[in-house]
C-alpha cells in the first residue's frame, strides 16, 4: 500500500469535495445539469451536496486514517463511492458527453485510489548513525569547548 498516495489522494478528494459542496456548479456544469442560463436550479444543488460531503468524509478519513487498517478500510469507500457513482451517471445524465467524462473521471478516481492500495510505498533509506565529530589532534581546548 502506498500511504503517501492514498493520503494525497484522500486530501485532494475533501478538498474537492468541500468545494463542490459550497459551489455546486464546479460539479453541475461539467455534468450538464444547470439550468440553460447557467445557474443550478436548487433541487440539483440539493442533490450534489450530500455526494460532495460525502467526498469530503471519505476524502478525510484516507488523510486522517490512524493506521493502515482505517487508511483501507476509507479507501475502500472511497473506491465503491467512485464505482456507485460511474454507474448511477453512466445513465443519469442528460446527453452522452457528460456521461462520458463523468463516469471516465470517477473511475479514475476510483483505479488511482486502487493503485495506491496495491502499489508499495517508497523504501524509506535506512537510518544511518551519525559519525562522531573529529577531534582535532592534541584533543579540545578550553576555548574550543566553550
């Protein structure tokens, strides 16, 4: 499991989801579900926010995992939200290119999230002792130590 990733991943998933939860255009324009002037007409914006916050949960529980069992078991909601989602907007959504681009972005979400669960994370370098400070010939003088 990469940590790192999953974690970055995680971070980038609340942040976004946060933001789509105060501003649901960021999600309703690419999806084609504004309203023909632009605006997201309040029962869509009602429907985005829960998702977004739900991003946002599961978004915070991979940054914040405790430990490896939490970081998988977030993941893991994370990985079925993504695949929930592709399937739901795979038919949702009002023309095929927002299809498209909705269910290709959630399961690249959803195949990072499951790279970072099958990937290793980095070899960490071994720690290395520190080597003693020289000690010039003839040893320290007292102006030398103070």
């Amino acid at each position: 499991m990469h940590r790192n990733l999953l974690r970055l991943t995680g971070a980038a998933t609340a942040v976004y989801g946060l933001a789509v939860a105060r501003r649901p255009a960021l999600l309703a324009r690419p999806s084609g579900l504004t309203a023909p002037d632009g605006s997201v007409p309040a029962p869509v914006a009602a429907c985005l926010r829960p998702l977004a916050l739900r991003d946002a949960a599961c978004g915070l529980a991979m940054a914040l995992a405790p430990n490896d069992a939490a970081l998988r078991t977030a993941t893991a909601l994370r990985i079925a939200s993504d695949l929930g989602d592709a399937a739901l907007l795979a038919t949702a959504l009002p023309a095929r290119r927002h299809r498209v681009m909705a269910v290709t972005v959630s399961v690249a979400w959803g195949a990072l999230s499951v790279a970072g669960l099958l990937a290793r994370s980095p070899a960490r370098p071994p720690v290395r002792a520190s080597a003693p400070a020289a000690v010039p010939p003839g040893g320290l003088s007292t102006r030398q130590v103070s």
